[in-house]
C-alpha cells in the first residue's frame, strides 16, 4: 500500500501543473472578441456614392446600451442543464459576426428626418432603425449593421419569425401621402448598393415593412417606385406581360412560398398589392391579381 502511495503522489503533483490544453485556443478566441466588440462599437461614417456624409451626435445612452451587451459575449465558463449536466466551455478559434440577410424599407411616417431620429434617440419609444434617409438624400446611419435594430416589430418571412434579428431597417423621410423625393431614392440605391455587396443579401430578401407585418403595417406607401429598384437590382418585380397562372395554381400557397403570412389572407394580398400593383391597393383576387402572383412566384 505505501508503494502504491509513493507513485501517486507525483502523478497528482504533475496532473495539478500541467497547462491548460485549450489556453492558445483561448487566447485566440478573446482576441477575436476584442476585435469585433471595436467592429461594433465604430461611430465613424462611411462614404457612399452620390451622398454627402453626415454626421450625427450620439450621446452616452447609447454607449450605455452597447455595454450592457459586453459580459453576454465574454460569458465564458459552465452552464447548468435542466437535466443537471453541467456544460464545458472550450474556445473555439473559428467564428466571425452574425450578417445580415435581409434589408427591409419603411416610411417613417412623421414630418422630418428631426422628428424621427429624436424618436430613434429617446428609450421611451422602443424603436430604431439602422439607417434613415432625408429628403435631401442625405443619410443618417444610427447603429452598427451587425446590431440588431428595433424595427419590424411582430413580423415574418417565410419560416423567419424573428425579422429584427435578420434584417438591416432603413426608414425613408416620408409620411405615408406623398412621393419620395429623387435624391432620397437615389441615395437610398447607393446604400443598398453598399449593404446588399457588403453583406450578399439577395435582390428578393430587400422587401417592404407591409410585406413582413401584412396585418398592421402599409409601409412603405403605394408612393414607393418598387419598379425602379427592381430595375436596378433591388427586390423583384413582376414580368412586363404577365404569365398566365395555370388552372391549378393556388395563390394562397404561392403566396406564402413567396414569403408572406397568410392566416389573414385579405391582408396578405392587400400587401402583396400594395408592393407589386400598387395602382390597385385591394383585397381582390382577381386574374390579374393571380397572374402577378404567379409571375413572382416563378421568380423565387
């Protein structure tokens, strides 16, 4: 027994010195982490084509708030199961920063760009957006793309519940009854010229605030030149001679593989109107309804 004693204490005075396997792993993955907590914490503006710069003040709250996020993404250590297992953190050295997949467009529906960035700057309202566009053209970035931004509200797409999440939110100055301005739609190009490049989000995922929420919202307005965007490679649009849907196409089920909710269908379609036949804002399902239907859908 004594011999056995004598050979185990050096195994336990080795075993208790020994170095930690993971410790490069580990120190790789906080040096990562340092580097994109600088990535989203940038301020700075970024020049886009055929827009001037702008720059605007951003207080202390919202230092305040992208700190709150700091001890979530260095939590590192044990977790407890609900089974009682306890987890094990070993770093990985192979990740990056979640990008965004689609880009959705509002209206702000307020009088001035003043009023809507006063809205995004106050904790009360419990809305943002990432980017606003001003009549002018000039643009207004308010938070980080890799930031979730509060804006889609309950909405969905396809399988995608959690839109806020997926989405870069652009408000374009506008209060719902009147056209967009040139610049505005030119600057707003030029910045989903920049996202939809830096980020490969594809032409059909750039859809409308009605298009996500067809029960609660009817932005952006009838005003919005969805052709020209889709002329230019943002979203889709419908053929210039429709196709004729077939005597078998359910426009319900085509419908919601295009992406939209349909438990309320009439809003659905309203919706669906509203972006691609906007001269005819309506429930109605007529055939020429089906056959703008069917010509997106053959387009997904």
């Amino acid at each position: 027994m004594s011999k056995y004693f004598i050979y185990l204490i050096p195994a336990i005075i080795i075993s208790s010195c020994s170095t930690n396997p993971y410790k490069k792993s580990e120190k790789e993955y906080n040096t990562k982490l340092k580097s994109f907590k600088e990535q989203i914490s940038v301020k700075e503006p970024e020049p886009l084509p055929i827009v001037n710069k702008v720059i605007i003040s951003i207080d202390s709250v919202y230092t305040k708030q992208l700190y709150t996020f700091k001890d979530s993404i260095f939590k590192v250590g044990s977790t407890q199961l609900d089974n009682g297992i306890h987890t094990e953190w070993i770093s990985t050295v192979n990740f990056n920063l979640r990008k965004p997949n689609f880009i959705i467009l509002h209206h702000t529906a307020q009088d001035s760009i003043q009023q809507t960035v006063k809205t995004f700057t106050k904790e009360s309202t419990q809305v943002s957006a990432h980017y606003v566009v001003a009549k002018d053209g000039h643009v207004v970035q308010m938070l980080n793309d890799y930031l979730r931004a509060w804006h889609a509200g309950v909405s969905s797409w396809g399988k995608n519940t959690d839109i806020n999440s997926a989405s870069i939110g652009i408000e374009i100055d506008n209060n719902g009854s009147e056209p967009f301005s040139e610049p505005q739609i030119t600057s707003l190009m030029a910045l989903l010229s920049k996202l939809k490049k830096d980020y490969n989000i594809p032409a059909q995922n750039i859809i409308g605030h009605s298009d996500i929420a067809p029960a609660r919202k009817k932005d952006p307005s009838a005003f919005f030149p969805w052709k020209t965007l889709a002329e230019n490679g943002f979203g889709i649009w419908k053929d210039d001679i429709l196709p004729l849907a077939p005597f078998d196409f359910n426009p319900e089920q085509a419908l919601r593989i295009i992406g939209y909710n349909t438990k309320n269908l009439n809003a659905a379609i309203t919706a669906f109107k509203l972006h691609y036949i906007p001269e005819e804002v309506n429930a109605v399902l007529d055939q020429n309804t089906i056959n703008t239907i069917y010509s997106i859908y053959l387009k997904q």
